[in-house]
C-alpha cells in the first residue's frame, strides 16, 4: 500500500456525523433498517449466549460503519466463514442445532450476517422475512403486553423499510414513509381482526419439544432451594374470581403435586406418569361440610398435567380439550400438559376432611425413609416418639409445631447451601430456612416417629385486594406444607411454616425477595402510588390475557353460539370464515366490475355540455376546454349565448382556477342542459 | 438470450402469446388507467411472504401462540391492502405521451410522457418499453392533483417512420409484493434519422453559385464582415456577439450577421460523392455530412436518387434534409 493510499484509509476511517438530515438517502434507508433489526433482536438479550450478541452486535455496528463511509460490502468467502463459526459455536454451546434456542440464536446470526449482503432488493426481502420469523420466537418467551408493544413497533418499522425502498424517487422523509406503513396495517387491522376471531384453534399439529417453552412455578418434584427460583417469579400463576365471598386467606391452599416419594434429594409424586387411560376415575374419599362455592379459573400454561386448585375442590365443569380427574391425593389432573391458558369453573369446600385410604400401600408408602440419610435428625425423632410414648399422630404433629415455634428456627428466602443431609443439617444446626425446608423436615421427623405423612405443593394465598373482581395467585405464592394421617379422621393439614412465621400464611406476596431499585425507590417515595400503578397495571393486564391471550376455541365456539349458532363445532368457525371471506371477494369483484365503467365526474359534466352544444349545431370536440367552448358560443349565437358561455367560463374557473374544487356542480350541468334546452325551443335552427 | 432474439424465435410461444395480446390493445396517446387495463399478479418476494406466513401460521399453532396469530394475521391484512394500494397506484392514472422529437437510428429517442393523478398523490410508477429489461424502468412519483413527466428513452435500430414502441407502466409500492402494470400502445410514430456515420470524411468543396455578382467578404479572422441590425426572430447563433456587445456598450442595438452575403456559396451533398458503399452506409454518411453543414453554417442541398432538395440552410433546411434521408427508399 502506498502513502497516498494509506492516508486515504485513514481518512476514510475517520467517522463523521454528517446528521440524520444530510445523510445521503442509502445510508439513512440502511442506518434505519439497521436500528430496527437491533431493536426486534433486543429482546432476545437475556436468552441468547453472550458470544451471539457480541457477533450481532458487532456485524451491525459494521454495517453502519460502511452505510455511513460507503465502503465496499465484504465478498462472499468472508460471510461463510462466520456463518461457519457462528453454527459451530451455536453447537458448542448448546450441543445441538435443534430445538428452540439454538433455532432463535441461529436466525439472529443469519439476519445480522445477511444485513452485510444487502446488495440487490431480493436480499432485503430476505432480512425482512427473517426479521418477522424472530418476532414470532420473541412470543415463544412471553406473550406480555409489553412484548407485544415492542414487536408492534418492530413491525411498524420493518413495513416502514418495506415502503421505503418502493419509494424509488427522490428522497421521501422517514414520517411520510412511516405514515405510509401505518395506514396498511390499519386498514389490514379488520382482516386481522376478522381472521384472530373466526381462524380455528386447532391442537398442536405435530409434538412441541420439551424445552419448546419457558418454564416457571411449580414442577412436580422438589429439592432444597428449588422452591427459591420459583419465588423470585413475580409472574401470575392464576386468577380466581369467587361466585360468592371469597373465603379467607388463610383457607387459600391451592393444591398441586403431592409428593409422597424420598429419595433422599429430591421428593416426587406416586406414580405420576401419563397415561390418561389409565387415570383413576374415582373420586377420593372426600367428605365436605358446609356450603360449596364456585369459582372461575384462569390458568396460565403451568406446563404440568397437575391443576393446583383450591382445597378441597369437589367438581369441575368440562373443560375444552383437555380431560380433569381428581387423583386419590385429592390432586387434579389434566390427561395431558397444560400448555395454553385455561378458563374453567370449577366447586371447592374450603371445609373438608379426606378420609380412608382407597389404594393398597398408602400409608406405607407415606412413611418410607431413604437409608443412610439424615441419620442425625432420625435418631432425634426417635427420641421425640419415645418422649411422647401412646401420643396420638394429632398431638406429635401440634407438639413438632410447638418445637419449630420455639426452637430457634427462623424464616429466610436465603437460607444459602445445604448438603448431603439437608434435614439434619437444617433441623439440628443452622434452623434458618422456608416452606419447603420446614415441610421436609417436618414429614420427615413424623415418618420416623411412625406417623404417615407427605409433602404437598401448590399456592398459598391472593393479592389481598381483587383486581376487577379476580384474585391474582403469583409465582410468589408458590407453598410447600405437609399433611399428615390421623387414625381414625383421615389426612390433615399442617403447615409448619405458618408455625415459625405466622404472617407467612394469610399475607399477600410471602416468598417475595427484595424490590429493585426502581420499584424500591417508587415504593419508598409513595407506596400507595406504587401500589395503585400496580394495581392498574394489573387490571390492564388482566384485560390482555382474558382478551386477548386467553382467546381459546371455546371462546370462539360462543362467539359462534352469540350470532345464533345452536351447537356450533369447529366445522362451522371453518365455514364461516370461508363464507366470509368468499363474500368479502365478491364485494371486490363486483365494486371491481363496476369501477370499470366509472368515468371522471370532470369528463361526464363536460359529455353532456358537449351534447347540449351539438344540439344547437355547435362543434365541440372532446379536447375542447369550457374557456374555447365559450369562444364558440359567443361566436355562434351572440348575445343570446351569454349566459352559456357564462357558464362555461364559470366551470373552467371551478375546475382550474385558483380555488379549485374537487367535483363538478351538478346544479351547474343541470342550469346549462336547460338553457341549451331553452334557446333551442325559442330559436330552433 | 437477448431480447431480440426472444422476439424472433418462432417456438417461443409465450412471446408470440404476448406479442398476439399485444396487437390487440387499441393504440391512443392518452391512456386512462382502469380496472379494466391494469393487471396485477404477486411478484417473487410476495411469493416468499405467503410462504413466511405459512411458516409463522404453523408456529403459531404449534406453539399455541396467540400474539403468533396476531402476528401473521396482522401481516396477512397488510398484505391483501398492500394488493389494493398497489392496484390503486395505477388506477385513475392518465399516461399521455408528448409529441415525440425525430431522433438518429443507434442513439437515444426519448419520450416524453405525462402522468396525471386526478385524486392522490402516486409513488413509485416506473416505466419502460415492454420489451426492455426491468433495469431500464424510468421512475415518477405523481403529485395529488397535479402532473408527472417521465423521460424514457430506447435506441431506435433503423431509420424510417415508426410506430412508438409499445410501453408499460409498473408500480410495486407499497410493500413489493404485488406488482400492478399497465400495456400501453401509443399512437404517435416517430423518425428515425440514419445512423450517423462515425468520422465521416470532410465535406466535399462548397462551390461558389454561378452568376453570383458578388463574394462573401471575409475578414482574416474568418468572420463575415457584412452585420446588419438585429430583427426580431433572428436565431441566437446569427447574433455577431462581439460586435454585439461593443453596440449594447454604446447603446445601440444588436448587431445581426448577414446571411445575405454569405450565401453566394453551395454546397452539395450528393448520394454520387459516395462511392463504393452500400445503400444504408450512404444515408449514414450524407447524414453526418448534413449535420457538418449545418453546423458550419453553409447552404447545402442534397440530391438524392429520386429526391432533390434545393439549397438552403437553418434548422428548418436540417429537418427536411434528414427527413429524406429517413424516408429514402
């Protein structure tokens, strides 16, 4: 490379602003289309591996660079080269090129590399396309409002682009160009909207991988510390509007897994495997008291087949889809995952007691111990029952909840690590935990003390405050409690948790962790400002997931059943929307058909004058303005013809003058026609 | 293969298909754009984007996505009014073409058409001749109300008098992904001049008019001497500017050259002085003898076999010289 050379390189790698408005029209259409790939990916930031944000941010930053200095695109070679090592470090960090996550990463890497190849318009469609195939995965992760504002602008933007580079001409401004992209989308919003109400939601088409969609809340097993994640997620489980009062916070149990197996590590159900025909169909041997209440849920996708419900309920009204069956531990299950969000009704008696056994070997699984863990914590339950020898299982429990009140034991989301022996660890030393370290303990201490207990899982407790009229169970409220058999009653609740921290239960947002920053500050400035923003915010919120998300085919089916469908199938939604939309065509073609024959307003006014003209034996050709057309008439009948030419003059001033209008005056055409009639009738010629 | 040959090939049916269509549109020089003569079909990207909505609309029902739904139905409404608003850049749109100036076989005739939208403003309307590439399109946007001119211009290859070549006016505004165009066969013709032959030979000697009582004066320079004042309608290159701007100096008027006197001499361009070429080779040398001749401000005739034009010059003396050797057969 020569000096001269050299110093222009360098000259040229010197950035200079020129301003968004002096910016030559490539350069500002590619810097804008640039800026909206990086806000559709944005998102994707706290999914995405670091090495793939660091490539697409760094393949953009380029690529401006060059809009910016107009430098050359990189050949061919260089772009496969770090495709090649954006797949291998794609398999590097996920050891596969399937599934959701390394589809996303991989199709933010093809887009920013394709932006560096924008060379003809088949390019930019491709980056188009990609952009909104990105978009839909940002759904895959939340479905939020503000995920659906966010992506609205991303559409809004890449239609924007789209406009733009079909503005071959000149220079047109980004608003114009921006107005443009809007008035599309909303003029196709009622196609969207017609298509979102009438479209049919049919099952998934062929099996979702496991990893398909985020997971969050509860699961079906538990270990120390799993519960901690769980309370970190402020996110909703469910919303429960109660037909009559809703009962007290302290009833709020809303069962899920009950967890009978101890391996030692990790507790699981019995026998939770899908197998829907063989689902126990009978009911548990559930005695109710008192007055059943109803209620409505709305479950958010829990990805479980378990349906926390509240305790005890008792029925369920048929849910579409999906088939409920209530296990013999009184816990609901779906035949399949829930993976979209149900709304169901369902009847519960908050007062109840689950009696006998039904199934062979309950009780002896619920007092099965692992060998060789917590030896320590055995040893002292031992001790327990020889101090309490002919007690009944009732007062081992009240006296275990006596021990944790007054035993130096302490409530903690971080309670930190726990080994091997988790419970001894826990119940002998430290004594620093939450729900799910004191319900372990518990069960575990009223096994060896030959007392059949389990663990069981599920909500605890609302916000307190109902938002239009629904009770928000949060990630947060995630519980863990235990329940114990009592000879001659049945199983039993008992929470050892509400024992060491009585607000615990009954207290909304229990597992909460520490506020951010921001929401710290807002809530120590105004809380009840904090509070009522929140609570709006909810109600918006709420609104969205009824509406919106939670759009099912049973919605659809009413939708049906409100325009006076009897018993309205999926069939029906189908033909419906094809009748719709072959009506819809044939309104086109028809307005098509008889656009054809449609003539300027202009030109028709100026048929018929010409027509009265001829009458009166005046030549008038159709490339004739109404200023010469006067000429004539002046010429041809005197001043008999003033008035017309009068009148002629008049509608070439309305047609071209300085204020002209945009149609003809009918009255106009009308006074003319009359008058040619009129000096026809006195002046025949 | 090249467009030509698309033309001729006689097993390409799909071009003697078009070329049938074609023929069978009226011809007129002004042209209202109707449903009846725009057509509309999806280009490649819109292709791709039914097929990216497909993609999306699996997703979504796989996934159970709402917001998916959302998504591809909203993209799906842009879509069919995108299909509207590009029919719509069309429609009511009045092509007119200008009267079109004679140009030279083997350069650029260009056509001037105007573009009138009675109602909204128009972006994007490129037009081409119908058998040019997609490249050569010739971009307008119409303002609401208001006119457009677009310049398209085509080489034409021999000389004669010739029906304007069949155009075509295409939009894909807004999103691309239909593409809305219009056949339109005007009705004017245009003359093609001959070719001009590259570095002709000098003009053959000029020789002065029999009879003629009187020689042009000039002066060492070269210049004729013989000015007179300025008349209205005097072409600007007869104007003696330097004498022109010593008389505006003290006042007086323009200054006029002569012609009287300068035309004592004639030159004669003749099919005869061009030996050894063949027929067309011969048009293209008078030609571009023509234009020496009129640019050195000479009268000049031109015999041509069956065609005499007396001496004369001016641009009028041009026409009608390059206006035989056009239509000499």
């Amino acid at each position: 490379m020569n000096a001269a050379a050299l110093a222009a390189s360098t000259r040229s790698a010197v950035l200079q602003w020129p301003g968004w408005k002096r910016l030559p029209r490539d350069s500002r259409d590619t810097l804008f289309l640039l800026a909206v790939i990086a806000w559709t990916v944005l998102p994707h930031a706290s999914h995405l591996p670091a090495w793939s944000l660091w490539l697409t941010a760094a393949v953009l930053l380029w690529r401006a660079r060059l809009a910016l200095v107009n430098g050359p695109l990189p050949g061919r070679w260089v772009l496969v080269a770090v495709l090649i090592g954006a797949i291998g470090l794609t398999f590097w960090s996920y050891r596969t090129l399937l599934g959701k996550e390394p589809g996303v990463t991989l199709a933010v890497a093809l887009m920013a590399l394709k932006t560096l190849e924008l060379r003809a318009r088949r390019d930019a469609f491709v980056v188009f396309f990609l952009a909104f195939f990105i978009i839909l995965t940002h759904f895959l992760y939340s479905q939020s409002m503000l995920v659906a504002i966010a992506m609205l602008v991303s559409v809004w933007g890449l239609l924007t682009a789209l406009v733009l580079a079909h503005m071959p001409v000149g220079k047109p401004g980004l608003t114009l160009a921006g107005g443009l992209a809007a008035r599309t989308a909303l003029l196709g919003a009622p196609v969207m909207v017609l298509l979102f109400v009438l479209f049919p939601r049919i099952g998934p088409l062929w099996g979702v991988p496991q990893d398909g969609i985020s997971k969050t809340g509860l699961s079906n097993t538990m270990k120390m510390g799993s519960m901690a994640e769980v309370a970190r997620d402020d996110g909703v489980a469910m919303r429960i509007r109660f037909d009559g009062q809703a009962p007290a916070q302290p009833q709020m149990y809303f069962r899920g897994p009950v967890l009978t197996r101890f391996d030692g590590v990790e507790w699981a159900p019995v026998g939770l495997s899908f197998a829907p025909q063989s689902l126990p169909a009978r009911a548990p041997a559930l005695v109710t008291r008192g007055e059943p209440l109803g209620y409505e849920v709305t479950l958010e996708p829990l990805r479980l087949a378990s349906v926390p419900l509240l305790e005890a309920t008792t029925d369920v009204f048929p849910v579409e889809g999906y088939r409920l069956v209530p296990r013999d531990d009184l816990q609901w299950l779906a035949d399949k995952p829930v993976l979209e969000r149900l709304r169901f009704k369902a009847i519960a008696s908050t007062s109840f007691v689950l009696g006998a056994p039904r199934r062979l070997g309950e009780l002896q699984e619920s007092l099965e111990l692992p060998d060789g863990f917590n030896p320590r914590t055995l040893a002292w339950a031992r001790e327990f029952r020889n101090a309490h020898k002919g007690a009944s299982a009732t007062r081992l429990a009240n006296e275990l909840l006596q021990h944790i009140r007054s035993g130096g034991f302490s409530y903690t989301l971080a309670p930190g690590n726990y080994g091997r022996d988790a419970v001894d660890e826990f119940w002998l030393d430290r004594k620093e935990g939450f729900c799910e370290h004191f319900a372990a303990a518990f069960v575990v201490v009223l096994r060896a003390a030959g007392v059949p207990a389990r663990i069981v899982t599920g909500y605890q407790g609302t916000d307190l405050l109902p938002v239009d009229g629904y009770y928000v169970v949060r990630q947060s409220s995630a519980h863990a409690w235990a329940e114990f058999w009592q000879t001659g009653t049945g199983w039993v609740r008992a929470d050892p948790t509400g024992a060491v921290a009585p607000d615990r239960i009954g207290r909304s947002s229990r597992l909460a962790p520490l506020p951010g920053f921001v929401a710290g500050t807002l809530d120590a400035m105004n809380p009840q400002l904090f509070a009522d923003l929140r609570r709006a915010w909810e109600a918006i919120n709420n609104r969205w997931n009824q509406s919106v998300l939670n759009y099912s085919r049973g919605h659809q089916l009413d939708v049906l059943k409100q325009i006076g469908f009897d018993a309205p199938t999926w069939e029906d939604l189908a033909l419906l929307l094809v009748g719709t939309l072959i009506c819809l065509s044939i309104a086109g073609a028809l307005w098509a058909w008889l656009d054809r024959h449609r003539v300027d307003p202009w030109a028709r006014q100026l048929a018929r004058i010409r027509d009265a003209l001829r009458a009166l034996g005046i030549a008038a050709a159709p490339h004739e303005p109404p200023r010469t057309l006067a000429l004539r008439v002046r010429e041809r009948l005197g001043g008999a013809g003033e008035r017309l030419a009068l009148l002629l003059e008049a509608l070439e001033a309305r047609r071209y003058g300085r204020d002209a209008a945009r149609r003809p005056d009918p009255s106009m055409t009308h006074e003319f026609t009359s008058e040619a009639h009129r000096l026809r009738t006195v002046a025949p010629r | 293969m090249s467009v030509s040959a698309v033309l001729t090939a006689p097993w390409n049916v799909r071009a003697r298909v078009r070329r049938w269509l074609t023929a069978r549109l009226p011809r007129s020089d002004s042209q209202l754009l109707t449903q009846a003569n725009v057509y509309i079909l999806p280009t490649r990207a819109g292709w791709m984007f039914a097929l990216t909505l497909i993609v999306l609309l699996l997703a979504s029902i796989n996934y159970q996505l709402n917001l998916g739904y959302l998504l591809t139905f909203l993209l799906a409404g842009s879509g069919v009014v995108s299909m509207h608003i590009t029919h719509g850049t069309l429609r009511g749109l009045t092509l007119h073409l200008r009267p079109v100036a004679p140009a030279f076989a083997g350069s650029a005739a260009v056509l001037d058409i105007v573009l009138s939208s009675p109602t909204s403003t128009r972006f994007g309307i490129g037009l081409r001749l119908l058998e040019a590439p997609v490249a050569t399109l010739a971009w307008t946007n119409v303002p609401a109300g208001g006119q457009a001119t677009a310049h398209v211009s085509y080489v034409p290859g021999r000389r004669g008098l010739h029906d304007v070549p069949t155009l075509t006016a295409e939009t894909r505004f807004p999103l691309g992904l239909f593409r809305a165009w219009t056949v339109w066969r005007p009705v004017a013709r245009v003359l093609v001049y001959p070719q001009v032959e590259a570095d002709a030979p000098a003009l053959p000697a000029a020789r002065p008019v029999s009879g003629a009582a009187l020689q042009a004066r000039r002066s060492v320079g070269g210049e004729i001497e013989g000015v007179r004042a300025y008349r209205r309608g005097d072409p600007l290159k007869l104007i003696a500017w330097k004498k022109a701007a010593q008389a505006l100096a003290t006042g007086a008027e323009l200054v006029s050259r002569d012609t009287s006197t300068s035309a004592r001499q004639e030159l004669w361009l003749e099919w005869q002085a061009c030996a050894r070429l063949g027929p067309e080779e011969r048009l293209s040398r008078l030609a571009a003898w023509t234009l020496a001749a009129d640019r050195a401000d000479a009268d000049y005739g031109l015999r041509l076999p069956g065609a005499e034009i007396e001496p004369g010059d001016g641009d009028a003396q041009r026409a009608r010289c390059l206006e035989a050797l056009a239509l000499w057969r």
